[in-house]
C-alpha cells in the first residue's frame, strides 16, 4: 500500500451530484483520511471532479476536498447550428 499511496497522483470523483447529505459527510471524512495518508507517504493528488447536473460544482467540490477549485464549465461537444423563433421561417 505505501508504494500505491507515494505514486498517487489523481483522485477521480465522477458524478459529485450524488455525494451529498449523510453520504457527502462520510466521503468528506474519506477524502480527509486519504489526503492524510497520501501527505505521509510524500504525495498530494489532484483531485478530478465531474458531474453534469448541478448548478454549483464548484461549492460542492469545495466542500468535498477541503480546497480551493476551479470550475471547467466550457463544453466542447459538437452540436447543431441553433437558431432563435424569430428566425425560423414557417411555411
């Protein structure tokens, strides 16, 4: 475990909508204690936070690992010309 915790880099936390409430406090507690251990075995990951439905990742994020965040909010996903009603035409 001591080689896995000196070559951390990264802690993914997908879908943080869903760590909330009771749940949310006991993976703040979690993340605490790995940030702790991986600190004694020389390492400080970089925690990688994603979801795609909430209004404030950023405050959620925060809370979670105790740091200060930035927020990525640029979407690059192709999409379709989008145009307003008044520029639709009906026929």
């Amino acid at each position: 475990m001591a080689k896995l915790f000196q070559n951390l880099k990264y802690v993914v936390l997908d879908e943080l909508h869903t760590y909330r409430g009771v749940f949310g406090s006991h993976l703040a507690n979690v993340l605490r204690r790995l940030k702790r251990v991986a600190e004694f075995y020389g390492s400080s990951p970089q925690f990688i936070c994603t979801s795609a439905t909430i209004a404030n990742p950023g405050d959620l994020a925060q809370r979670l690992i105790e740091a200060d965040v930035d927020v990525v909010a640029d979407n690059g996903a192709p999409a379709g010309e989008k145009f307003s009603c008044s520029t639709i035409r009906r026929w």
